[in-house]
C-alpha cells in the first residue's frame, strides 16, 4: 500500500544519513567539482538516468536566478561526481537547488531527446530551463514553470509526470539547468530519452494506466451491483476500498492532476496528502466487518476504532502543520499498516477464512509497496513491476479481495444449505414422532369420533341458522327499506290523490246542478256561464293533481322495479339519485335538516340502478339516524364528479361524526351504535358489499368527532360483467 511504500523510503533515507534538514556537504571525498559531459547522440531504446552527470548547487536563500548561477563564480561551485543511482537523493531542506545538465551533439544533425523526472510530486516549484539557438547562434534561454502547486496546463509536455522536450542543434553543447523547490524530501529520478523510444514508453505506460483504472472501474461497478442485489454492507466497504485506493495512487501518480484536477492543483495536492488517511480508513472499515473482528479479536478491534479515529483526524494535522506533521503521519500510516497485518494473520490463525483470504492480499501488496519503494531508490533493477508496483500490488489484492467476497458468500450459501437441511432434519425427527404419538392416541380418538361427530352435527346445524338468519336480516334490512320507500310515496301520494277527489266531488255537485236547471228547463246564459267558469280550473286541478300522482308512481314503480329485480340497465346517474331521493324525502319533509344534490346531467351509467339506489338510501338513512340525531339543523350534500372512466360520489354530512374508534368498525356485519333503538347494523355493511362487488369499486369513510362524515363511493361507468345481482348483496 502507499503507506507502507512512504514508510520504506523514510526508513530507507534514515539508513542512508540523509536525515531531515540535511544540505549538500561541501568537500565530500569523491566529489568532483568538475561536471560530467553526456553525449545524447547515443541514446538507444533504453533512457540514461541522470543521477551522475548532474551538477548540484545549493541556493539556501532560495534568491538566486538563473542569470546567478550562470556566472562564472557560482558555476564553479556546482557539485558533481555523483555515484550512478537511479533517484538522486537532496533530503529534506527548505533550500532551492539548481541542477546542472551538461549534453552534446556530436553528430551532423539536430537531434530531439525527451528529459523525464519520474515523479508525480517531485516539488512545489519546478524551473526547467533550456538553451534557444538561431541562425545566430545562442540567443538565451526559454524557462518552464511548473510543480505540483501549479496547473497542469502549464506544464511544457503533457504528461503525468514532468517531461521537457530538448532539442539539440548539431555540434553543440546544450547546457539545461533545474530548478527545484520543496517542503518535503526531494528525490530526483531523472531519465534522458531517445523521443521515438520515449513515445513507445510513453503509449504503454498510458495503457497499463487505462487497464489499472479500467479493472477498477469493473471491480467497482459488479461489486456495486451485488450491494444492491444482495444488501450485504461487505459489497459497499469494498466499493469504497477500491475507489478510495484508485483515487489515492493517481493522486500520488499524477493520474488525477492530469486528468481530473488540472487547474485546481493546490486541490489535488490535499487530495494527495489525505488520500492515504481516506484509503486506510475505508481499509480499517473494510477489515472489521469482513474478518468479524469485533467478534473474533474484541481487544484487537478497540485498536482498530482507535485507528479509524487516528486516520480520520491525520488530514486536519496536515493541514494545520504541513509539512511539520508529515514524519507523524508517514509512522501512523505505516503502523496501521503493521497492525493491519498481525490483526489479520492472529485472525487467520484462529481459521476464519476470509482473514486468511485478507491477508494473502494484503501481503501481496505490502510486497509489492516494497519493490516499488526499492525500485525507485535503485536498490532494485527498473522494470515494470518496480516502477508499477503498486498498481499491480493495488490491481492483485483487489482480485484477491473480490474472491474472498465470493468466498464468504459461497460459505454462508452453504451454511444456510446446511442449516435447511438441519432444519429438514430436526422436521422430519418431529413429524416421525409426531406420528407415533398421533399412533398412540388412536385409541383415544376412537372413543371420542362419536362425540366429535355428534358436536360437528351440532355446529354445522348451528352454522346453518347463522346463515339463514343473517340472509334474513339482510332480506328484512331490504324489505324495510322499500317498505319505508312505499310509506313515504303513499304519504306522498295523498295530498294530489285528495285534492283531485276534493276537486272531483265538487265538479260533480257543479254538473248535477247543471242537468238538474236543464231538466226544469230554466236554463240561463248566467246559469252556463258560472258553470263553465267553475268547471275548466276544477277539470285543470284534477288533471294536474292526477298528472302529479301519476309522476310519483312512475317514480316509485322505476325504484321499486330496480330494487327489487336488480337487473343492469343503461341510465342517468342524476336522474337515479333524484328519483331515488324524491322517494326518501317523504320520509324527513318535517325534519329539521336538508338535502342537496350536486350531480351534472349527462353522467350515464351501464350498471345496476338497483343496488346503487339501496346505496343511496342507506347512506341517507344513516345520517338520519346517526349524524343528525337531536340536532336543530343540518344538511347532506350528494355530489358526483367523473374521474376518467370512473364515477366518484360523495355523501358528505356536517352532523356530529365519529370517534375513530367507532369509524374502524362501520364496515363491519351487526355493528351499530344505536343497538336496541332500532339500528340493525347492516346497512353499511351491505353498502360496501354493494359498491365493491356489484358495482366494481370502492367505499370509504372519513369522519371525526363534530367536524361531520364523510362517505366516498367509486365505481366504474361501465360494471364489470362478471358482476350478478344480488351475488354479494
């Protein structure tokens, strides 16, 4: 992991007597003042490392210019003859150094040469400067600013390292100077390329930077996928791993400046230094619930938490003392990851699989870290897997990890495999004896079949009543509606059936008395005239009053024919409820409440105007005898609005609602408030039985105490046809 890799090359720098603070010794033996001469004609497809042939001049100040360091007193005191090596070590100091490159062309052509500095965070502030030639000769030098506080657009070549073209004219010596600067240690990995072998290393590095992130981008997106298939917090914290450690090695590998934060460097160098906290954090996370460590290693997993802690504070420390807090936060990271590695072999040793799994992946990358480390040191030989080695360390564990998921998921399928077949198992054993002491009591059950029959009879017979009597009670719950239906329209029917007798019998008296003055032969134009007069409004009278009746009775006999046949028919709804409450207003003229009705003409309905007028009457019926009982004043809205291919009815009533107690239970067979005065209990019952099953909708309630009731009624235009009257009524 990175942290270790940081923990090997401070250790590593220690060994070497490079401790912080450290300068360029003056007078060191071996150590030439003259610089060397590096021919770049004879470059091949391998770089040259630049350790040896550079010359170094500490600037402690940090004050000097390139026009400085150019003039002969402080050219020759530029250090040279330094032992080949691959990373050119300058320690940790807060002085400027300039690097001096001395190459030659010895050939007849201009030749181009790649110079790379292998690091993504080399320094702060990087000045590459380079010879400009003309027809003229020397005409200055050109200067490249650049580091990883500066965007990445300002870099000379576009690359995630620090690359800067040269070119060299023929027969010439090219002298190009560095300039570099740095709160932490400065280890200079610098290689001279051929340009066309550059590009090849270039292009491969690129693609084995694509395949890194593209397994990445794969492991995130299953493992994602199998969070969210199986909910198993396990898949997440190896999300969050994953994507943690490929953010935290391109930010140390210059991936994300390059491609993610370019023009926000001072962001991507505070995504550098907490990047390895975050990533061990997720790791600590990660370890604890997959291993099982609070379970396992309780005293082991309180170190942990105390580790998470650590690391989710070591980014303000960095931040609040940089780069004073780096050596803590470099031996943090490092003992985390020690710690890591016991806690995971004690946890391997006690035989739990997913630790052995763990730290199988997790030695390989601390393997890998190290060689890494070494390689850049050149200790080890540059190949690929020492100058990737924790892309390949990182790309391997994440395998290994995503196997010891599969793993663990394999395990817990076969336990609970085994646990159903335990379960099966411990079945069976109870069925078996189950059945020998259902064996057992046989005999027993011999004896009492008789008696069990008889009982059986006894509340089948009883079953049977219940029946009955509920079909009964529903029948006579119909029956008294339509009686009170009929009572209402005799009542009604009286005063235009009296008033045409009335009218009648005096028409009649008027016509005797007229044959009687034509019979005595005394007839008069006065006489006919007063007749006539009196005759046309009382034949008037009698025709309307007859007319009137004959109105109520069709009314009557349409809602006594539907109620009582049940039959489906085309209609109108408006005319239905109006027919429907014409029949019921008898009933309450002298009440003190009123009815209103609200319903649009032209609403037609293939449906069963029976059933749906034994709705109305009794949701009326309710409210006369609930929501307005022994009140002065009141009134009931019936309203009816289409909704799509729906009609929804509303029955609405400012009496003096329902506690909700008593409203969970309106819907249900005999219950009723009003238990020996009458109420019978069924009429909501069988309201909702109606709406539901015959008509194909819905009924609700809503009501509270003194805010009213409310009763929604919705039903399809059309009625389902598979809907028979009478089948759930």
């Amino acid at each position: 992991m990175i942290a270790i890799r940081r923990l090997m090359i401070l250790a590593l720098f220690l060994l070497a007597g490079n401790a912080p603070g450290g300068t360029l010794e003056q007078g060191v033996p071996g150590v030439q003042r003259l610089g060397q001469v590096l021919d770049a004609s004879r470059l091949g497809k391998e770089p040259v490392s630049l350790t040896e042939h550079f010359s170094i001049l500490e600037d402690p100040g940090g004050t000097l210019t390139l026009a400085d360091v150019r003039r002969p007193e402080l050219a020759a005191r530029f250090m040279s003859g330094r032992a080949p090596a691959k990373t050119l070590n300058l320690g940790v100091s807060p002085s400027a150094f300039w690097l001096r490159l001395h190459l030659r062309n010895p050939g007849d052509q201009p030749i181009e040469r790649m110079l790379e500095l292998t690091v993504a965070r080399l320094a702060a502030s990087v000045e590459f400067h380079a010879p400009l030639y003309s027809s003229m000769g020397d005409q200055g030098y050109q200067t490249a600013h650049t580091g990883y506080l500066s965007p990445f657009s300002e870099r000379p070549y576009k690359h995630h390292f620090y690359v800067f073209p040269l070119l060299i004219p023929a027969h010439a010596d090219h002298v190009v100077y560095l300039r570099l600067q740095s709160p932490v240690a400065l280890n200079v990995p610098a290689r001279l390329w051929e340009r066309s072998a550059f590009h090849r290393y270039e292009r491969a590095d690129y693609v084995s930077q694509a395949v890194y992130y593209g397994m990445v981008l794969a492991m995130v997106a299953f493992n994602l996928l199998l969070f969210i298939v199986l909910r198993d917090a396990n898949y997440l914290l190896y999300v969050a791993f994953v994507t943690c450690t490929a953010l935290a090695i391109g930010a140390n590998n210059g991936i994300t400046i390059e491609f993610l934060l370019g023009e926000f460097p001072r962001l991507a160098n505070a995504s550098t230094m907490v990047g390895t906290s975050i990533t061990l954090t997720a790791l600590l996370l990660f370890m604890r619930r997959m291993i099982g460590t609070r379970l396992l290693v309780p005293r082991l997993d309180a170190l942990l938490k105390i580790l998470i802690g650590v690391h989710l504070l070591l980014p303000f420390g960095l931040a609040a003392s940089f780069p004073h807090f780096l050596r803590p936060a470099l031996a943090a990271d490092g003992g985390t990851a020690l710690v890591i590695l016991i806690i995971g072999l004690v946890c391997a040793f006690k035989r739990q699989r997913s630790a052995i799994f763990f730290v199988a992946a997790f030695a390989l990358l601390c393997l890998a870290g190290i060689a890494s480390s070494l390689g850049g040191l050149g200790i080890l030989p540059a190949n690929a897997f020492t100058n990737n080695g924790i892309q390949f360390g990182s790309a391997i564990e994440m395998v290994v990890l995503a196997f010891a998921l599969a793993d663990r998921y394999n395990v817990l399928r076969s336990e609970k495999a085994i646990a159903q077949r335990e379960a099966l198992q411990a079945q069976t054993d109870a069925l078996q004896a189950e059945q020998r002491v259902v064996e057992t009591l046989r005999t027993s059950e011999r004896l009492l079949e008789g008696r069990v029959d008889e009982r059986t009879a006894e509340l089948s017979a009883t079953i049977t009543r219940l029946k009955q009597t509920q079909s009964e009670l529903v029948h006579a719950d119909k029956l008294a509606s339509l009686g009170a239906l009929v009572a209402g329209v005799a009542h009604e029917l009286n005063t235009p059936i009296g008033n045409a007798l009335i009218t009648a019998s005096g028409l009649e008296d008027s016509a005797k008395e007229f044959q009687e003055v034509m019979a005595s032969g005394e007839m008069r134009k006065s006489t006919l005239t007063y007749f006539v007069q009196n005759a046309v409004p009382m034949a008037e009278l009698i025709a309307r009053s007859c007319q009137r009746a004959a109105g109520l009775i069709a009314s009557f006999k349409q809602v006594a024919v539907d109620q009582t046949s049940e039959q489906r028919r085309a209609f109108d709804l408006r005319s239905l409820v109006e027919d429907n409450i014409a029949a019921l207003r008898p009933s309450f003229r002298q009440a003190p409440w009123l009815i209103e009705v609200d319903i649009p003409a032209g609403i037609r309905c293939d449906s069963y105007p029976g059933p749906l007028g034994q709705v109305i009457a009794n949701l009326v019926q309710n409210a006369v005898a609930h929501a307005f009982g022994g009140r002065d004043a009141g009134t009931l809205s019936v309203s009816a609005t289409l909704k799509g291919g729906d009609v929804e009815m509303i029955f609405t009533d400012d009496g003096k609602g329902m506690t909700p107690a008593v409203l969970a239970h309106i819907f249900e067979p005999f219950y009723t408030t009003r238990l020996g005065h009458g109420g019978s209990g069924l009429g909501l019952s069988i309201s909702l039985n109606i709406v539901t099953g015959v008509l194909g909708g819905t009924l609700h309630a809503v009501s509270a105490p003194g805010s009213g009731s409310r009763f929604e009624a919705r039903f399809p235009l059309l009625a389902p046809s598979r809907a028979k009257a009478g089948e759930t009524v």
